[in-house]
C-alpha cells in the first residue's frame, strides 16, 4: 500500500531517479509504516525538511533544494497497517 503522505511531502518528488528511488520503493510505495518521516508525522511531530525515510538526512546540494517551509499533517493510519511497536 502506497503511503498516505506521498502527495504532500516535500521530500518526496526526490525519489525519482538516482539511488534515492530504492527509499521510494522500500518505504513509500511498500512498508510505509517504518518510514522515519511517517512515524513522526503519525506522533504529531513535522519531520525535518532533510529527514529521509530510513532515518538519515539529505546533505549539502541536496537539501538545499528542498522548501524547508513545507509542513505535512497527519495524515489517518490506513485500516489494514499495524502502528510502529504494537505488533
């Protein structure tokens, strides 16, 4: 199940192309739920603008590309997901 979040997180448009795809694959487009980002936004906590899905941070050029005024809410955790820690 694709993440929730996908069309409103401003870290997202960066997992095209390049080694940051395999991010998109594992924790946007599969496992949503261990995403660093989806955890903290699921807890009430905007992430950092650089916080990337594993829990590392986009550097240098990278991250100076980013709009570190973009927020995401929470958004409702789907149905069929068991929340981080509970199973």
């Amino acid at each position: 199940m694709t993440c929730p979040n996908t069309h409103r997180c401003p870290i997202f448009p960066r997992f095209k192309t390049g080694a940051l795809r395999v991010l998109r694959t594992i924790y946007c487009d599969e496992d949503f739920v261990r995403c660093a980002r989806y955890v903290r936004i699921s807890s009430g906590i905007i992430p950092a603008p650089t916080l990337l899905p594993n829990g590392s941070h986009l550097s240098g050029a990278d991250s100076s590309r980013l709009d570190h005024r973009t927020t995401v809410g929470p958004a409702p955790l789907p149905s069929s997901s068991t929340p981080p820690g509970t199973s």
